[in-house]
C-alpha cells in the first residue's frame, strides 16, 4: 500500500472509471483520504489488468435440430405404435419391434408396413 507524500497517511486506490461530473473515462490513481492537498502527478496507480471475457462456444445449431428432430421421430414412433396396439392391430408384446419400424420409416421409402 501506497503512503501520501504530503501528510504520510495510507493511501486508497481508486479504480479507473468514468467521470460522474464530465462523463470522460480516467485511470486509476491513489488518493489521500484527507482532500485538502493533492498528490503530485507522478504518484500514479499501477495499470490494472483488464478484464478479458472467455470466448462464448457457439451451439452446434445442426447437431441441435438433429437432436430434436430424433425426438419427434421417437415421440411420433410410440404415439402410433400404442394406437396400433389399443385398435388390436398387433400384440402388445412386438410394440418394440413395431416402434422400431415407424421411426426408421422415411417418408417417400418403401413401405414397410403393406
């Protein structure tokens, strides 16, 4: 910690900031808690290390709609496969096999299920 060179007293470190009264940016500097005499101008803070954000990852957008898109395939899958087996279309017992089936099915494949 930094000593005023008038009266001796420790100094405080004011961060550098903006103006409230001009609105210009200023550096750091020390000052003397007793404000009735100034420091000379060659007592200056330290320059203090700014501040560098880390990098933001991007999201993989594509990996993301896949994801989603896996879902719905899954979600569509089961939805029919359960209405197949409430009409006894076919034994509960294959739903596996059957959920299977409608979520590989691409539309404009052939049809699996003639």
């Amino acid at each position: 910690m930094e000593n005023c060179k008038v009266c001796g007293q420790p100094m405080k470190l004011i961060p550098a900031g903006i103006s409230k009264t001009t609105g210009k940016s200023y550096s750091a500097f020390y000052a003397c808690s007793d404000r009735t005499h100034k420091q000379p101008k060659t007592f200056q803070a330290q320059a203090q290390p700014t501040y560098v954000p880390a990098p933001v990852e991007q999201p993989d957008w594509d990996k993301i709609g896949e994801k989603k898109s896996d879902d719905i395939r899954a979600n569509v899958a089961l939805k029919m496969v359960s209405e197949i087996i409430a009409g006894g279309v076919v034994p509960i017992h294959e739903w596996r096999k059957w959920a299977d089936e409608f979520y590989d099915y691409k539309p404009g494949s052939d049809n699996p299920f003639a």
